[in-house]
C-alpha cells in the first residue's frame, strides 16, 4: 500500500507540473467544463463510491479550497470528519470484555422444548426444571431465550389451540370431522356440499348437495350418514364441526344416539377443524376449480366420482402414502407393466398395474 501511495503521488505531481505550462485561459475553460460534468453526473449518480486513494486525495487537497467552495463538492466537510472519525475507530479498538458464556445450542434447543411441550410453564418453572437436571443458566437466560423463539409468557401461548391440536391428534382414531363448502355452476347457481371425514383413515362419505341447505336437511343427512355406517358407527367417539346455524341441537342429537360426542370449534378458527378444511382444499383444487358443472345433479355425480378417488386411490402423507381404503399391512410389489386410467371426468389419472 505504501509504494501504491507513493506512485500516486509521483503521478498527480507530474500531472500538476504540466499544468503549470498552460496558459490561465485554457484552464478556466477547463474548469468550466468539469463543472458543468460534475453537474451532469451529479444528476445520474447520488452517492458515488469511492476508494481509499480516492479518500487520501480529496482529503488532502480539499483544504486548499477557499471555504465558500468546499461545500459544493462531491464530498463535504462532515463527510471527511466521518472518514476520520472512521479512522480513529479502526485504530482504537478495545477488546470486548468477557462476560457470561454464551449457552450451548443443545441448551437452546431444550429451552425452547420445554417451552413448546408445555405452554403452561412460565420461565421460572423452566429455569427450576433445569436446575433439577443439572443445568446452570440463569433464569433472566430461560426468559431471553424463551422470547427469541417467541414464546412469551404462558398466559400468552395459545394453550387453547394447543391443547385442541393434542385434543384431535389424541382422538383421532375415533374421530369425525364434517363441514359444508360450496360450489358455483354454470348459471352462476351457488350449491352448497356436505361431507364427514373419517379423521383415522381420512375416508370422506359425501352426504348430499343443495341449493338451500337447512338444519332439517343437515339432519337428515347425518342420520343417512350413521345407517351407512351400520355397526361401524360405534368405533367413533367424536365429531368436530364449526358453529354454522345449519348445525342445530337436533343435528348434534342423531350423533349423541350412537354415543358420539359433537366438539364445537371456537368461533371463526378453520384451523381448529384442519383435516375437513384440508380436504375442502383438495377437492377445489383438483376437481371443482376445473370443471363447469351445470347443475346439482352433475355436481353431486362429481364429488361423489372425486370421493372414490380420494378413498380408492390418492395417496396421503398422514398415511405413510397410502389411500384410505389401502391395507396398511399389504406390501405391493414393483409393477412390470403399469396402465393409466382416467377418473372424474378424465381430470385425474389413475396408475395401476397391468393385468
């Protein structure tokens, strides 16, 4: 950097030397015309970046500019007493002092686990459960690690939402979930569908489609759904469904027959009924979204070709990829010749073995 430095220097003087043998006329009009550059590139460029030689230099000669003129300049006066200032940072540094040890990400990790599993516990039931296992940390540590993973404190966690979601997972072998979604046809006519999901097997059953759904037709559609099911309808404990009007006491009544218990979601929260809601999307996109239905008869033929292709055949993550009405025990072996087939009105292909 030194003999970078001294070549500059030895260039600009040369350069400066050779100016001195130019008449004065010639260098005003020089300087006129790097003004009037300075100007046009002042307009095209806002903050121009710089080098450190380019720094050494404006610094060195922008004292020997009239006061009134340093102003007006690519760089001003308190630009330079910021590169100082720079400067004396760089050169005056101190070591920072030790302080408390960082945790270890394992600990981390444990907090924030303790955290999560249990959104009853405050920092300092934390901090004594940790000390219990032998961890030193402090427990302002449990609460600024608690906060940065954002759980605050416990009465701040949702524990309504968490406990529901343990609630369905806990359930779920014997658990319904049914909502309505609509759909629109070709007359711009708005049908509203009904459905159950067997939660367990992710089986969908297809209750019905209307143009004006009411509580008595509600109803009856769940005493259809329970004579379908038969003797299968005491494997199920409960039913999950939103507050929609259309879901009445006497709708919650043909389930409370067959010992199944309705658990209401709280008002305006999809995400308590997710596997319903999950299945509302699937169908949209992958059947209703792409298709003109022209009236309830063809809607109710769709949804019912799609329902035997969700439960025949489509894949489920929840079900390590298997359809609902797969046997989980049945390991298939790899296909020599493999045909396709068309499903709901040819929307969606269908892989089976050739036989």
């Amino acid at each position: 950097m030194f003999v970078r430095m001294i070549y500059l220097l030895a260039t600009r003087i040369f350069t400066w030397l050779a100016l001195l043998c130019r008449s004065t006329a010639a260098k005003n009009a020089e300087i006129l015309i790097l003004r009037h550059e300075v100007a046009v590139l002042r307009r095209q460029v806002s903050a121009p970046k710089l080098g450190w030689s380019d720094r050494a230099l404006l610094a060195a000669l922008a004292r020997l500019l009239p006061r009134a003129l340093r102003g007006h300049r690519i760089v001003s006066p308190r630009t330079l007493l910021a590169w100082h200032q720079r400067l004396n940072t760089r050169k005056w540094t101190q070591p920072r002092p030790p302080g408390r040890p960082p945790l270890s990400d394992a600990l981390r990790e444990l907090i924030v686990r303790f955290g999560t599993e249990n959104p009853r516990w405050g920092f300092r039931r934390v901090h004594g459960e940790l000390r219990r296992l032998g961890h030193s940390v402090s427990a302002a540590s449990v609460r600024r690690v608690l906060r940065a993973a954002g759980l605050g404190p416990a009465p701040r966690r949702h524990p309504a939402r968490r406990e529901w979601a343990a609630f369905l997972k806990a359930q779920a072998s014997g658990l319904l979930a049914t909502d309505f979604f609509h759909l629109d046809t070709i007359v711009l006519q708005r049908l509203y569908a009904l459905f159950v999901m067997e939660v367990r097997t992710r089986t969908v059953h297809i209750l019905g489609v209307t143009a004006h759904p009411t509580a008595a037709w509600a109803t009856q559609q769940a005493r259809q759904l329970l004579w379908q099911l038969g003797d299968r309808a005491a494997d199920f404990t409960h039913l999950v469904r939103d507050r929609d009007a259309k879901f009445t006491a006497a709708f919650d009544a043909v389930y409370a027959s067959e010992g199944i218990t309705v658990a209401k979601i709280p008002p305006r929260s999809p995400n308590c009924n997710p596997h319903a809601e999950r299945f509302i999307r699937s169908v949209r996109q992958e059947c209703t979204d792409r298709l003109l239905l022209f009236d309830r008869g063809h809607a109710e033929r769709v949804l019912h070709d799609y329902a035997r292709h969700f439960n025949g055949h489509r894949p489920h993550r929840a079900r390590n990829q298997l359809a609902p009405l797969d046997d989980p025990n049945v390991v298939p072996l790899p296909a020599a010749r493999v045909e396709r087939g068309r499903a709901v009105a040819g929307l969606i292909n269908e892989y089976r073995r050739a036989g």
